[in-house]
C-alpha cells in the first residue's frame, strides 16, 4: 500500500511577492574609495615595536630555548634507534 499525502489543491505554488518594495538608500556613500593611511611598512614596525612589542625578550627566547631542547631529546633518541636497528637488521 502507498502512503498518500494530504495536500490542499487550492493552495499557493510560490511565496508572496511584494512588488512595492524599496531598497534602503545609503546617505553620504559617493561610490569612491575609501582613505588608506599613508604610513611605509617601516612607520608601522616602528610602531609595532615601540608600542606592542614584548620587553622581555631575553626570558622569551630562554624560553623558547628551553622548550626546542626539551623537544629535541626524545627526537634524537627516537633517530638512535633507528640507526642501531638498521644496524641489527641484514641488509
């Protein structure tokens, strides 16, 4: 047995159109470009760096420092056992 659906044959095909709509205008918009600052690339990093950049930059990279070590140990350990079993192996 085939399902049968309850539709309404009088009902619209397609949503309401309102033909009387208007777009909102845009008041003071002239269609031109809008102002770029005129600051060189070299007027912003100075900025950057006068302003924003991080003082503590020799804690920073003991850091960082530290963290690259911390890293290294298990990735040349790993790189050793790999030599000694290409080694083991019979190639």
């Amino acid at each position: 047995m085939k399902p049968t659906t309850i539709t309404n044959k009088n009902a619209r095909k397609f949503p309401f159109v309102d033909y009387h709509y208007q777009t909102k205008t845009l008041g003071n918009f002239t269609g031109r470009c809008a102002k770029t600052s005129s600051k060189s690339l070299r007027d912003i990093s100075r900025d950057y760096f006068d302003n924003e950049a991080n003082h503590d930059f020799l804690s920073d990279a003991a850091v960082f420092g530290t963290l690259i070590a911390t890293a290294a140990v298990p990735i040349i350990a790993g790189l050793s056992a790999v030599v000694e079993l290409c080694r083991a192996l019979p190639f």
